[in-house]
C-alpha cells in the first residue's frame, strides 16, 4: 500500500511529526528536516528523482527542506507549496508540558 492514502496513515504521519521535540532553537530542531527528507525520500517519484529532494542550510545551524514534484508532461499549470518549521516552547502546556509532543497522550487526557 502506498504512504498517507488512509485516515489511519495520516494520523500516524501527524503524530510522528508532532512527537518530534523541535522547538525553535533547540538542538532537536535540527531533527525535524531529517525526517521528512526521510519520509519524502521513501516515495517512489524521490527514489527515481532524489535530486528534487534536499536539506538546504540556513546558515545559521538550521536547515529547510525543498521538494520538488514535475509532471512527467509538460504543463502550463503549477502549484507552489511553500511552508516552514516553527515549534513555540511548550511552557504554556502547564501541567500538561510534559505530554505536548506525545499527541496521543494528550488527545485521550482531553477526550477520556
């Protein structure tokens, strides 16, 4: 089966991102790239085109995904998707700080 067609694989994707600690500024923030270039790079369209793929440098210790996808036709119609990595500081969580990059965790605490 293919990655992130089902509900299921989805929220599995969302909670493996959510779990990494990377607030901005902190060592762990560097991890969060490193995870997508490696769950991009486990898709067929990265494995036959990796140089559309890459972990780009800030400069300044961090780092910033670029992903690529062409249509193997030419096309006059694009789309740009352009995003970036900003984690706050979980101290507003309070008593719940220790749960914020456990998203399972702190779904039930809410919901159970």
């Amino acid at each position: 089966m293919s990655k992130w067609q089902s509900k299921d694989q989805l929220v599995q994707l969302l909670s493996n991102l959510v779990e990494i600690p990377s607030i901005t500024g902190s060592e762990a923030e560097v991890i969060l790239p490193d995870f997508v270039v490696e769950q991009l790079s486990d898709l067929q369209y990265f494995k036959q085109n990796p140089h559309h793929l890459q972990k780009n440098p800030t400069g300044d210790g961090r780092y910033f995904v670029t992903a690529l996808v062409k249509k193997s036709d030419s096309t006059k119609n694009t789309v740009i998707l352009v995003s970036h990595f900003d984690v706050v500081d979980v101290q507003d969580y309070g008593v719940w700080k220790e749960d914020a990059f456990n998203p399972k965790k702190l779904t039930s605490m809410f919901y159970s």
